[in-house]
C-alpha cells in the first residue's frame, strides 16, 4: 500500500483538481464547436429572407410589349373627345374635351400619358432587373421612363410621374406550404397629376394603382408576362379602369430604344 504525507496527499489533490478543470474546460470547448454550426443555422434561419430570394418566378430580363387589344388607343394618338371604354365622370370628360397638346408640350409636360397608371400600355420594351435585394427595378424605353418597386418601406416619397411603388409576392402555397408559384403585386401612389390616354384622358394626384404581375411558359417555349392593372381615382373615375397588358420575354436587348416623350 502506498503512503503518503500530509504534504504528498494535499499535493496529489491539487493535481486531480487541476486535471478535472482542464478536462472541463475542454468539455465546454469541444461543445461550442459542435454547437456552433447549430447556431449559426438558427440564425440564419431567423433572418428574414429578401424579396428576391424568395421571388415565386424570375421576372427580370428584356420584355417587349404585345398589342392584341385597344390598338386603336395604343398605336396610334385617338382624337380629342374619343374616351370610349374609361368610366369618366363629368369633370373628367370636360378635362379630355379639352385637350391641348402644343399646351402641354409648352408647359414640358409632354410625359403626361407615361406615369404609373399608364406607362405599361404605352408601347415598347421593358427592362427589368433587381436594384438590390429588395427593390425591383423597370426600364422602360417609351418615354425613357423608370420605377421603382420597394418591397418593405419605400425609399423615395417624391411626386413625380411614376409615384411611389410598394411591392409585395403573393404567394401560392402547395402540400405542406411550400410556395409553388405567385404573383407580384405593387401599390403605386403618389403620383403627378397624368393622362390614362394620350389624348388627355385625366387621372389626379389622387388616383392610386394596383397591379399583378404574373409570369405563364408556352409550350413552345415562349414565356408571357401578364399585367392587371386598376386605377382608382375617386377625382376622375366613376368606377375602376381596368386593364391587362402582355409582355413577351426577348433573350437580349435587341430593339431596345429608349426615347422622348410625346404629347401628340
């Protein structure tokens, strides 16, 4: 049996105490690098996700608009007074009679029929592409004109032609909620007072516009995108305009060509 001193038992605690520390110690620190990626999954799985990572389908690229109704107002500047198919009320009617181009183009309000309510019908090409993670961005070469869509607070608040745009993605959930597909929805108000037609159709500063944005494939490999548009605007309108507006999607940018406004 071994024997030991005061000295030699009180030292030999003091070791095991030692080693017991340093084993805990130990313990504690191969527990954080195991629990370390746990925690950083949490994390990340606790951030909100931006709106382009969660996007349903992929919106950007080049899209050339498709003219298959309304041509008569679309392609061509309709005459003074022709306000066929908009719910105008009397004052907006007394507005459109009144319509006086060279007045506006006097005035450098010749983008008065390229604002939000109405710059997705005027014929051309789309642009659009993610500004950052969480505002979309539309180039459009009618008009040279460009919104912007904020998803979450808007970062601009000016009164121009285009307003103020909030987005948002409705989405459609599948077994187990997933989201399986969606459209993107934007509010736009805000706006300087336009027209809904080139020949002085008015819309106010009042009116507010909602639109959906979906995306449809073809069989043959063509990709559709479909615009909803509704104006509300108690000044002008007896009830909602609404419209729908196609899109084909083009693999590049040929025939982009921004230009000026047009009052006529």
């Amino acid at each position: 049996m071994t024997e030991y001193t005061t000295g030699h038992l009180t030292e030999h605690m003091t070791v095991q105490r030692s080693f017991r520390a340093c084993f805990c110690v130990a313990g504690l620190f191969l527990a954080s690098l195991l629990l370390a990626p746990l925690a950083l999954a949490q994390q990340a799985a606790r951030a909100p996700q931006t709106a382009q990572a969660i996007a349903p389908f992929d919106i950007t690229g080049y899209w050339v608009s498709v003219v298959t109704e309304d041509w008569r107002f679309r392609m061509v500047t309709p005459p003074k007074g022709d306000y066929n198919s908009v719910p105008l009320n009397d004052a907006a009617r007394k507005i459109a009679d009144a319509w006086d181009p060279a007045k506006d183009e006097a005035e450098g309000n010749a983008c008065k029929a390229y604002g939000a309510p109405a710059i997705m019908r005027v014929p051309g090409r789309v642009h659009v592409t993610w500004q950052d993670p969480n505002t979309l961005k539309f180039e459009m070469d009618a008009g040279t004109q460009t919104r912007l869509f904020y998803f979450g607070a808007p970062q601009s608040h000016a009164l121009d032609w285009q307003g103020t745009s909030k987005a948002s993605w409705d989405m459609i959930a599948g077994p187990g909620n997933p989201a399986r597909g969606g459209s993107l929805e934007v509010v736009t108000t805000g706006m300087k007072p336009g027209y809904l037609r080139k020949n002085g159709v008015p819309y106010s500063a009042g009116a507010a516009v909602t639109e959906y944005y979906n995306r449809t494939e073809e069989t043959n490999g063509d990709s559709w995108l479909v615009v909803t548009t509704i104006v509300d605007d108690p000044t002008y309108l007896a009830t909602r305009f609404i419209t729908s507006t196609h899109f084909k999607k083009q693999a590049s940018a040929v025939g982009w060509a921004p230009s000026a406004c047009a009052a006529r």
